[in-house]
C-alpha cells in the first residue's frame, strides 16, 4: 500500500525519513526562538490552563527584529519536495491555513482528549457529519524530537463517530474524553519522518509516553466554506515577501481565500 492508498484507506501516512537532520535543525532553531518568545509572553496561561500547543507560528509579531528570517520560515515549511508531496498525494489545490506547535503540558494530571478539529468551533455537529467527505483538512507533522505523540481511529476520516466513539469524544452519558478507544493506532515518529492525518478524524494527543513533546504541524487543506472564515491573514506572507519565496501557490491560494472571505458581508 502507498502513501496516497494508506491515507485513502486510513485517513494518515507517515512519509519515512522525508527530511535529512540539516533541515529539521533549520526549522528547529526558528521554532525554538519562537516558542521561547512565546512562553515568556504566556507563562501564566501555560501553568494555569495546561496549554499543549500554541499556533499562529508565522505570525509578524514573532519577527519583528527578524524579518529576513520569516522569508526563510516561509521558505522551509513550504520547501519544495513537501509541496510536490503533497501535489502528488492530493490531486487537489492544497491551502496554507496556519501552524501550531505540540509540546507536553507541564502538569502531568492532564489527560489527552479524543476529538475531531471542528468540534471546537460554533459548526453544528450534524452539519460537520454531512460535509464530512466533502472537506480535506490536513496536518502535517514534522517532529523535532522523536516521539510517540498521536492516537488516531483510522477510517474515522471517512465516517462519523460510532455511539461510543461520540459518547466519549463529546463527553455524554457519563463518558469522559480520555477513555480508550477501540481500533486506535498509537503513532511512532522519528526525526525526519513527516505525518500526515486528516484532522477531522478522531484522534488525541500522548503526552504520558514522552518525556519532550516538540512537533511542528502545519495545517494545510483544500479550500471549503466551513474553515474559510477560520483563516487569520496576518500568518500569510505579504506581496514583499512573495517575491522571495519559492514555492508560492500555498500562500497565494490562503491569500486570495482570505480577501474573499473580508470581502463577503455577515
């Protein structure tokens, strides 16, 4: 089975040892600038609300004294054999939609969560149900520690949630979020390795089997209705900035996505 028939099939894939360690190092040490900035921005509610991930990691204010390096951030997540992947895997055009970073929470009586990404947001849950095939939101995993950090419930890209599986993710019926679930795959990755899932299937995080957390996830998709509105133009690179980035269609697509939904009237 290939990359294209596992996520078909699956809803994930795991491209092996896709980036050499002189590329990860180079995301690494601007995530790291980032993270720490961060922190020191949000030490409260880092402690008080048990953050896992922050987001939003190509955002102006993290370079402000370091303009040539969000060029270069621009540059490495959009490299160009990540873009012809992700052409060759999806014969669809594919967006830039954000980027977050999971990291271990620092209290360890927090429990992972099953969940589907949109159950955060105001969509009803039956309209997320019949849209489901319709819509193709992706993150991409790229790992700066190896780590055992996602659990996913493959097929659940392509069907909706069982009655346990919907007890559990939304806590009904006396069921709690963090209960284990049949059929799911704990997924192991390497420095190098990328992963690829379907953010709308159910899936958690790990935090019990990592002593570091440190993965990059950029969310990508194909453009559709429900997330438009959900896209934050200040992560977008600006006409300037285009001009020194190779791989552009991620950006120009999110770009252009963007002026349309600031144009469309409530």
């Amino acid at each position: 089975m290939n990359a294209s028939q596992q996520f078909e099939a699956q809803g994930y894939t795991i491209l092996k040892q896709f980036f050499q360690p002189a590329e990860i190092a180079q995301i690494s040490s601007i995530v790291d600038r980032i993270y720490n900035q961060w922190r020191t921005d949000n030490h409260h509610a880092l402690i008080e609300q048990q953050l896992i991930n922050m987001h939003s990691l190509t955002d102006p204010q993290y370079f402000q004294h370091h303009p040539a390096e969000r060029i270069r951030f621009f540059n490495l997540i959009a490299s160009t054999k990540l873009t012809r992947a992700l052409e060759q895997l999806f014969s669809t055009e594919i967006y830039f939609h954000n980027t977050q970073l999971f990291f271990n929470p620092q209290s360890h009586q927090k429990r992972p969560y099953w969940h589907r990404d949109l159950q955060y947001s105001p969509i009803d849950d039956n309209v997320q149900a019949a849209e489901q095939h319709q819509m193709l939101s992706l993150h991409v995993r790229i790992p700066l520690v190896a780590e055992k950090g996602v659990e996913l419930i493959p097929g659940t890209h392509k069907r909706w949630d069982t009655n346990l599986e919907h007890n559990v993710r939304l806590e009904r019926q006396g069921h709690r979020n963090d209960e284990p679930l049949p059929d799911s795959v704990l997924v192991e990755l390497h420095l190098g390795d990328v992963l690829i899932f379907n953010a709308q299937m159910i899936h958690r995080g790990n935090y019990a089997l990592n002593h570091e957390r440190k993965a990059l996830d950029l969310c990508l998709g194909k453009p559709h209705r429900l997330v438009a509105g959900f896209l934050n133009s200040n992560g977008l690179p600006n006409d300037q900035e285009l001009e020194h980035i190779h791989q552009t269609r991620w950006y120009t697509l999110a770009r252009t996505i963007a002026a349309s939904t600031e144009l469309t009237p409530d």
